[in-house]
C-alpha cells in the first residue's frame, strides 16, 4: 500500500517516472536530436555521454569525471529491475544496517571528492548534498521498499548533479571574463580567422611599369665657343688648349697677353 502511494505521489504529483531519471538530470547522457547528428531516419534523439562543461580548469574537469564515474558506478552500474538502474551502493545497502551504514560511507566518499575542487564546495552545496545522502540512509532503513525507494533515489547522482550546476556555472563566468579582456583579439589558429586577417592586410599586389629601367643620365662634354677664327690654326687645330676648371688650374698669362 505505502509502495502504490510512493509510486502515485511520484507519477502523478510529481512527475517523476524511471524514463526522466525520477525528476533529475541525467550527468552521464544527453539525448541529442538524431537530426543534428546526421541521422535523420529512426529514432528521433540519440543518446550520447555528455560533455565537461567548458571553462574549467584541468583539477576541475578531472573532479567532475572522478565524481560522475563514482556515481555511476554506486547507482547505475549492475542491472535493471522493473525500469530501476541497481548499482553497487543499492546492492550493499540490501544487507540491514550494516549494508546502509557501508552504502552511506561510500556516498560520503564521493561528497568528500567533491571538496577538492578549486575554491572548494560552497557551504550551501554542501549542505545540499548531505541532506541527500542523509535522505538516502534513512529511506534504505526501511526494509525491501526502502532498498527499491533507495535505488530510485540515487543520491550519488544527485549530489554530481549539484556539482556539475555549480562548475557549469563557474565555467560561463569564466568564459564572459575572457571575452571581456581579449575582446577584439583574432584567433590566428582558427583557418577562416587567419585568411581574413591575410586579405585585410596584404592587399593588392603592386603594380610595376613596363618601360626599361634607365640608369642615371650620362654627362654632355662641355661645348667652348671660339670667338674668332683667328685662334684655330690648319685643319681645324686649336693653337691653344681650353683651361679645364675642373682641376683649378688656369693660365694666367695668357689672358694677360690678350689684354
């Protein structure tokens, strides 16, 4: 009777059922248009393991997957009955008392490693997460329905939910931080980046003339006019020759004779 209530309260009230993980997100798979994925004819979505959210830093990342991998496996890992995932934690916490205490220090364990992430776990979510855990050691006290309300309950992939809302978070902030100080900054890795950065800056080529090249002009030989015929002498001979200015070096006796 309690086990019909539970399931009617779930159903009907809540809206939780095994095909939307009880009303929590799935941190392990996505379901992902099968049409986005090429995949046009069948099945409408695709399931696929979902990504590291982006922005993270490397302790960050390999936190989130050390949690998901625990959870999964505490949760998700053994089989399924009656449309509910059994993993090692529901399976030991079938044992009375002993087995919920061992199921409750596994779950503490994966609290424990959500700790270490940068800055640490916000106390809130901490909080959050113990409520969780607590929830869960308590329900599988309950004998048999507790265990199957136990493993519907999967507080271990509740709690990387938690998690992975929070550094999802964390990830955008930092992703607006970047844009906002590299702002105006181009991506020289990206090809379509670098081929418009190449075409804006280069330009046409130059255009080059087609006439020969001419080197400087040669100098003329200085013409001296000859004021009279009577200086020359036979066959067009000079009687005397043109001082050169160039050396600096002039007779001066002859213009005196002249004078």
């Amino acid at each position: 009777m309690s086990g019909a209530l539970v399931s009617l309260v779930g159903k009907r009230i809540l809206a939780e059922s095994a095909r939307n993980h009880f009303g929590q997100e799935d941190p392990y798979f996505e379901e992902v248009p099968a049409s986005r994925l090429s995949r046009a004819f069948g099945k409408k979505t695709q399931k696929r393991r979902k990504a590291i959210p982006p922005g993270l830093s490397d302790n960050d990342r390999k936190i989130l997957t050390q949690v998901k991998r625990r959870a999964y496996r505490l949760d998700y890992s053994l089989f399924n009955l009656c449309g509910i995932r059994f993993g090692w934690g529901s399976v030991i916490g079938l044992v009375p008392f002993i087995g919920d205490a061992g199921d409750a220090a596994l779950a503490m364990m994966v609290v424990k490693t959500c700790e270490n992430v940068d800055g640490g776990l916000p106390a809130r979510l901490r909080m959050m997460m113990l409520i969780n855990v607590l929830i869960d050691f308590f329900i599988g006290l309950i004998p048999f329905v507790g265990d199957l309300a136990d493993a519907a309950y999967k507080c271990n992939t509740r709690n990387a939910v938690i998690l992975e809302k929070h550094l999802r978070e964390r990830g955008a902030k930092t992703l607006k931080a970047q844009r906002r100080n590299q702002e105006g900054t181009v991506d020289m890795s990206l090809p379509e980046e670098f081929d418009r950065y190449d075409e804006s800056t280069v330009g046409e080529p130059p255009r080059h003339d087609d006439r020969a090249h001419t080197g400087p002009a040669k100098p003329k030989a200085a013409k001296h006019s000859q004021s009279n015929r009577s200086q020359n002498r036979w066959f067009g001979g000079a009687s005397h020759r043109e001082d050169d200015l160039e050396t600096g070096v002039v007779d001066n006796s002859r213009s005196k004779r002249r004078t």
